[in-house]
C-alpha cells in the first residue's frame, strides 16, 4: 500500500543543533543506496582494543565481526551506510566503533554507550564531534520505576533534546511504558526503540505489547527500528510472521518513523543470513517504492546522518 508521508518535516529538524556540536563529525558523502540502521562490530585484537573486564575472549561469538566482513554481507544487497551500535564487550570504551567511523568517513554513523553518572551531558557532546548521533539505554537489573529515574539518565534526555542525539532503547515491551512518561516530560529527545521493543522473542507477539509500542507513537520524536529478525516470532526467514507486526507498526508511526536494520552480526549466523533480512522490506507487496525508500534509507538517514 502507498503511504503518503502525513508528518511535518519541520517536527524532524535538528540540523542546527548538531552543527553546534559536530561542526567536524560526519565527512561529506554522497552515497545512494540503503542504510542498515543497526550492526555491532569487533575484532579479535583485543590486545589494541581489550575487553571489559566481565567478559572473556570466548564469549565473542562470533569471533570477529570486522567492518570488512560485514561489507561482504551488506554491500552485495546495496547497503552502502550502516549505523554502528557500540558491542557490549567493550562497555564504555567507544575506541573500536570510533577507529572504524573514522578509518570508513562518510560510511558509518554510530550510536554510543557511556556511563550515565559520570558527567554525561559532557561526554555526549565529546562523542557528537566524532559523528556519534545516539546513545544506547537499557535497564539491566532495574525495573520499569527505577531504571530512567536517575539524576544521570535525565542529563541525558536534557542533553538529547538540547543537540538532537537521540535515546536509543534496548528494552522488552514491559518497560514502554516508563518511556512514554519519559517522552511526556523530554517530548524534544529523539528516541529509538529497537528490535521492535523485542516483542515476540519468546516466539508469541502479543497484541497488547504491539498496542503499547504504537501507543509511543503519539510522541513526534520517537522512531523504532525494524530489526532482529532472527530473534523474533517463529524465527525463521523468509520472516512473513512479522509482517502484521510491521503493518501495525506503520499504521501508528508512518513510515517516516520506521528504519530497517539487520542486527548483525547476529542476523548471518546460527543459520540465518543477510538478504532475506533486508528482502522482508524490499520484496514486501504491501509497499510502495517511497515507503520503501523511508525503511531502507531516509528515516535512519534523518536520525542518523543529519
């Protein structure tokens, strides 16, 4: 079906607010094909990149997942942009995904992790001059009262709003809830809710977690990505289960909010693998080919490349 784009592009505009921050942050370029919205990289150097200290060698499974053999996978189906989101093997070292920004200028945009109680809104804007454009949140062992409660974690909200870096969500759905009363109180933070909020990951995608996540559609800021395909529903390509979920999405948000992003490099291993990932929405019969282009490009590039 053809969605027209319903939204007012001046609600998206930041492109000021980063030029204060990032003069010298992403290189021009002219690329013209699509944008993967999510993949963690690393590299098996951990003696010029080390680990953190709560992880071990053996558990970087896959072993490597270098920025050249992600283009082996993403560059034959025509993603020529991916967003790189810092590995959790290195926690708030950002060095590696910084280095592969850098060593690819133009390429790669990157979403940060960082410490939330050490001078955040400082360190956001130091990431910002090198082409960060967001920053990983996730609860870990709090629950949905706690866990965006802290002094920090509303510096960086603040932050967000102020330079148009946005809140990047790793959540399972029964925490929307608490990011809606977030939006309500930051509605000029940009936020991301990735991998769909996760819904279906225990293999049954329940209505009312659906319901929820379009229910963050009512804030103009918010975008989810489309992503993790692997890990979601039946678990298995071509991934026709999740269209309904997609459908619904697109309802609430407009395709103008939504962005396809493979997970990588979990989407190519334990079976699965790059092109039927990225096919979910290039071969989808109930898009037009401008819907098309805002999943595969223009709605990341909007978050991500502005």
């Amino acid at each position: 079906m053809g969605l027209t784009c319903h939204l007012n592009r001046r609600d998206f505009a930041r492109a000021s607010a980063i030029a204060a921050v990032a003069a010298s942050s992403l290189p021009a370029a002219e690329p013209s094909g699509y944008i993967d919205a999510h993949v963690h990289v690393w590299t098996p150097d951990t003696q010029s990149y080390p680990l953190h200290g709560s992880f071990s060698k053996e558990q970087m499974q896959p072993p490597s997942f270098t920025p050249e053999q992600l283009f082996s996978h993403c560059n034959p189906v025509g993603v020529d942009r991916v967003v790189l989101i810092q590995m959790s093997f290195y926690r708030f070292d950002n060095s590696y995904m910084l280095d592969m920004m850098g060593k690819h200028p133009g390429v790669f945009s990157g979403v940060a992790v960082i410490d939330e109680n050490a001078r955040p809104a400082k360190e956001m804007v130091r990431l910002a001059r090198h082409g960060v454009r967001g920053f990983r949140i996730r609860p870990h062992d709090q629950n949905p009262d706690q866990w965006l409660d802290g002094e920090g974690m509303h510096q960086m909200w603040k932050a967000g709003a102020k330079h148009g870096l946005a809140m990047c969500h790793l959540i399972d759905a029964r925490f929307l809830d608490s990011v809606d009363k977030m939006c309500a109180r930051y509605p000029e933070t940009p936020v991301v809710i990735d991998h769909f909020a996760r819904i279906g990951v225990d293999g049954e995608i329940r209505e009312q977690d659906v319901a929820s996540l379009c229910k963050l559609a009512r804030h103009k800021n918010v975008s989810v990505k489309l992503s993790a395909y692997y890990a979601l529903g039946k678990k298995a390509a071509p991934y026709h289960d999740l269209q309904p979920m997609i459908k619904a999405c697109i309802d609430a948000y407009g395709v103008e909010r939504l962005m396809w992003a493979s997970d990588g490099p979990f989407q190519v291993v334990g079976g699965h693998h790059y092109e039927p990932s990225i096919n979910l929405i290039k071969k989808a019969d109930f898009l037009s080919a401008g819907d098309k282009d805002w999943l595969l490009r223009r709605t990341a590039e909007r978050v991500f490349y502005s």
